[in-house]
C-alpha cells in the first residue's frame, strides 16, 4: 500500500490549522501510520528539500521550515501520494483551486500550509529522513471493508 509524507508547515500549527488539515485527509479514508511532533534543524531541512538547493527561494524556504515545530505525519492508502497532492492543491495558494487545503487556508507561497510527496518514490526517501522503521505502525482497521 502506498506512503505518502505529510508535514503540517509552523505556519499551519501557529494558525490553529493542523486540526483540521489531519482532519480533512483522515476523513479521505487515509490511514495515519506514524506521526510526530518535531522543530526540524537546518540539517535536516536542507536534506528534505535537496532538491530546491540553488534556487532563490532555498534560503527563505529553509528559514521558514526550521521557523517554529511542524507535526509529520505518514499517511498509507492507495494512491495515497495523488491524492494528498490534488487535496493539497497547487503550491501557489493564490493559484490554488478552493476546496484544496492551500485554495482554502493559504494565501502565500512561502505559507502554504503543508507539504505532500510528490511521489511514491520520494515518499520512501523523505519518510527514512523522519521516521525509523519501529516509528511506523502497521494495524489493520475495520472500516478499510467500507473505504475499499
Ligand atoms: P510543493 O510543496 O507543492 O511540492 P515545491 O516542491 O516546488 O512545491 O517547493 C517546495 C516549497 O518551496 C513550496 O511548498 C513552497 C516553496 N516554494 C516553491 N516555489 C516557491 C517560490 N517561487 N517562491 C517562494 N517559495 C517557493
Ligand atoms: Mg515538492
């Protein structure tokens, strides 16, 4: 079943939002497989997003993230990568669609809130980068018979 890493940003925690955006994809049928409170280091942040190293926003980008403590969460579900990306939607907020987390609750790019694989492969890397294999549950739940 696939993986998916989701950070709730400082700026969702610091906005009373992380309630409600755990909340939203829980409700989806997601299933939470590991979850933690953590204020990420400059290390850490700068290996999570490796990938933005060089572009203008990086610095900001890093500033923010290591701002104030974020809550990551693996959720587990088919598909699961897909769909927390269009429940996201797009990293803009201001481009993004209402109903979507960042459509509904966000306004800057540099505030957007959350952050979703973007996929299954990168799933795998940023969630090592967070959690060790005896952090992530592995349970059956009853209502997976009405989910699929
Ligand atoms: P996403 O978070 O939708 O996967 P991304 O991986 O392209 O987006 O970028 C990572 C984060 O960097 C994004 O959530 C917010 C920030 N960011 C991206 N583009 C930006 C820009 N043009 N200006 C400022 N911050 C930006
Ligand atoms: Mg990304």
């Amino acid at each position: 079943m696939e993986r998916s890493l989701v950070l709730i940003k400082p700026d969702a925690i610091q906005r009373s939002l992380a309630g409600q955006i755990i909340s939203r994809l829980e409700r989806k049928g997601l299933k939470i497989v590991a979850m933690k409170m953590l204020h990420m280091d400059k290390d850490l942040a700068q290996r999570h997003y490796a990938i933005h190293k060089g572009k203008a926003f990086f610095d900001d980008l890093v500033t923010f993230i290591t701002s104030s403590p974020l809550i990551a969460i693996v959720f587990q579900g088919e598909n699961a990568v897909q769909i927390i990306r269009q429940m996201m939607g797009e990293t803009d907020p201001a481009k993004a669609l209402g109903g979507t987390i960042r459509g509904d609750f966000g306004i800057d790019v540099g505030h957007n809130l959350v952050h979703g694989s973007d996929s299954p492969q990168n799933a795998c890397q940023e969630i090592d980068l967070f959690f060790s294999a005896q952090e992530i549950f592995d349970y059956d739940r009853d209502l997976d018979t009405w989910v699929y």
